[in-house]
C-alpha cells in the first residue's frame, strides 16, 4: 500500500478525519493514484480550479478557520466585520497587520506554481479561489477569481479612491492608519467582510467558468462556506467532473470522480508528471 492510500485510509467518509485505519475497498474513491489524477487532466477538454484555505497553509498561511486559525485566539467576526470596521477601523488594522500586512512575504508553494504552469501549458483554464492571500496571481495565475475579494486594493469608503496593498502596507506596518489624501477617509481592504456580500461579479464568473468545464478540481477546501462552496456543484450540474484534494472530507466526497489527501505529496507528483519545476 502506498503512502498515499494509507493516508487515504485515515478519512473516515461518515465521520472526522481520524487517525482510525480502515483497509478501503480497492475501488474506493479516496484510494485514486496520482497517474489517474494526471490522467484525468490530460484527458479533459477544459480544467479549473477551485482553491481553499488548504493551499495557503502549506505556504505558511494560518487557516483562520481551522485548528491553528486565527479564530482560536482572535474573534475574526470582530476583525473582519464591517459594522466593527465602520466603528473603529483602528481595530482591524491593528489585529491584521501581522496578518494581512504580511502577505508579500510570503513564497508561492507548489499548488500555486502547478497550478500557474498548468495555466501557461493550456491546461487549466482559470483558478477560483476562496483565498485571499495574492498567491495564485505572484505564482503568475492570469484567471484568478477571487470569490473572497482580496487586500490588493483598499478603497475609501468616503470618495471610493483606491490603493494599492503596496501603498497601503507600509503604513499598516508603521502603526498608522492608511488614509486617503482625496478626503481624510480610511481605506477598507477589498475583502469581502462579515456583513458583505461576496463580490458579484466574481461570483457570476466562478458559476461561469465552473458550468463550461467538464474537469474541476477541489483543491484544500472543505466546501463549507457558502455560497462560495456551491461553485463546483456547477461543474456537476453540467455534467463535468470533480476531482477532490483536502485532508478532511467535503460534502461532495460522495460525487466526485477521485478523491485524495495529500496536496503537497500530490501535486510533486503532478509536477513531475508534466515536468514542471516545482520550485
Ligand atoms: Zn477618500
């Protein structure tokens, strides 16, 4: 048995991940090798891409809903909610500057490199992310959709001037408050906040672009977090197929074509496969 099928074993489909070892049927979903992974994408005519908090943490990245997450030690309801931000954005500046303010420091991992390279060979069409960390786009993605919006931009909530996360970081890092020179406002990142609704467009786009592919892949996401966890049910619904990395099970385990565990040890294999540097 390969390291991969015993990891494979560990997730209970009725239940938490757990380390309880179950020998699967041979057929079974979770036990797919990485050449029918490969070979799937080679023989689809269309891929995307749907990316999760799962991506971010191997660059380093805490899940701030996961067991690390920031949640466990901050209310991230607090500091990513509007009616809080419009109150005092003070309070948000200072609890995401270690987070938020950061991000440029932090290297691609091998996801967002094969994901890129994958991109450039035609082999996806476009990346759907839930992330809002700027990777896919650094790792040099084109079709980034950004369901969770992104700090790339900050825009004045008084006269809608914009900034860019390189205007606006050194500010957040030297304590000061970013504030726009047009009108004395302070800027708001473009993330979606508690209170938001996800940004329109990019949601149309991901239902656009995951109903015309007949190939998605589920990549370190739970698919919990709604609406943005009903896009690959689109590829679904369109007759497409799911293919499902993520260490914990999702709801839609049960409908896809292959399912694995590993990210890091599956998209090596990948990388070698279509022999792309992994970096
Ligand atoms: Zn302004």
């Amino acid at each position: 048995m390969t390291r991969v099928m015993q990891m494979a074993c560990h997730a209970d489909r009725t239940g938490e991940f757990s380390q309880k070892r179950r020998c699967p049927p041979a057929r079974d979903p979770y036990t797919g090798d990485m050449s029918e992974l490969a070979k799937m994408i080679e023989s689809a005519s269309n891929t995307a891409v749907f990316t999760g908090a799962g991506v971010s943490t191997l660059s380093g990245i805490p899940d701030f809903r996961g067991p690390q997450g920031i949640y466990r030690h901050l209310d991230a309801d607090r500091i990513f909610g509007l009616d809080q931000f419009r109150r005092d954005p003070g309070f948000y500046y200072e609890h995401a500057r270690d987070f938020i303010y950061t991000l440029d420091q932090r290297s691609p991992a091998i996801v967002h490199t094969v994901c890129a390279d994958l991109e450039a060979q035609g082999l996806i069409s476009g990346v759907i992310t839930q992330n809002i960390d700027m990777l896919h786009q650094r790792s040099g993605s084109r079709n980034v959709i950004e369901l969770h919006g992104s700090p790339a931009t900050h825009s004045c909530p008084g006269c809608g001037l914009q900034a860019t996360f390189e205007q606006v970081a050194p500010e957040v890092r030297a304590g000061r408050l970013p504030t726009c020179g047009q009108c004395g406002g302070i800027f708001k990142p473009d993330i979606t906040f508690f209170g938001e609704m996800l940004p329109v467009g990019a949601l149309e786009g991901a239902f656009a672009l995951a109903g015309s592919v007949d190939l998605m892949l589920v990549l370190g996401s739970s698919l919990v977090v709604q609406p943005a966890a009903s896009v690959p049910l689109a590829t679904l619904e369109a007759g497409g197929r799911l293919a499902i990395v993520n260490l914990g099970e999702t709801p839609l385990d049960s409908r896809a074509a292959g399912r694995w565990v590993d990210l890091e040890t599956e998209f090596l294999e990948l990388a070698r496969h279509f022999g792309l540097d992994s970096r």
